[in-house]
C-alpha cells in the first residue's frame, strides 16, 4: 500500500487523505475565492452606475434624478 500512497502523492502533490491543516487550507482558499468573486461583482456595479450616470449627465438630466436612479450619492454624481 505505500507504493500506492506514494504515487497518489506524487500525481496530485500530496496523500488521499487530507489532514487537518491541508483540509482548512482548502476552506479558506475556497472562501477566500468566493470572497473575491463578490468584491467583484460589487466593484462591477459600482462601475456600471458610474458609467451610467455620466450619460444621463451629459443628457442634462437633474442630478437628484440620476441618483435615485443609479444609487450614487448626489456627491459622487457631482464629481463626475
């Protein structure tokens, strides 16, 4: 059997059975990824509103308007 475990080990970097550290390794990689992808998306949007409310800036739409409807503050619209 150790011939076996071996090569388990050698085709995949490491044994069949996963210890304690390699197993919360694994969560928190995968949580860490799932966090990243949703920090993502949320950044996403936020450039979506952003790009959003510039046009309907350059329309001459009123800037309380363009901020109901992208949910940026009337601040940040008047920066843009």
């Amino acid at each position: 059997m150790g011939i076996f475990e071996k090569e388990i080990e050698t085709k995949i970097g490491r044994s069949d059975t996963m210890g304690t550290q390699e197993y919360l390794l694994d969560k928190a990689e995968k949580k860490g990824i799932q966090k990243g992808i949703q920090k993502g998306k949320i950044e996403g949007k936020r450039e979506e509103a952003i790009a959003i409310a510039l046009e309907f800036k350059k329309m001459g739409l009123p800037i309380a308007d363009i901020a109901k409807g992208t949910g940026l503050s009337i601040e940040e619209i008047e920066k843009l």
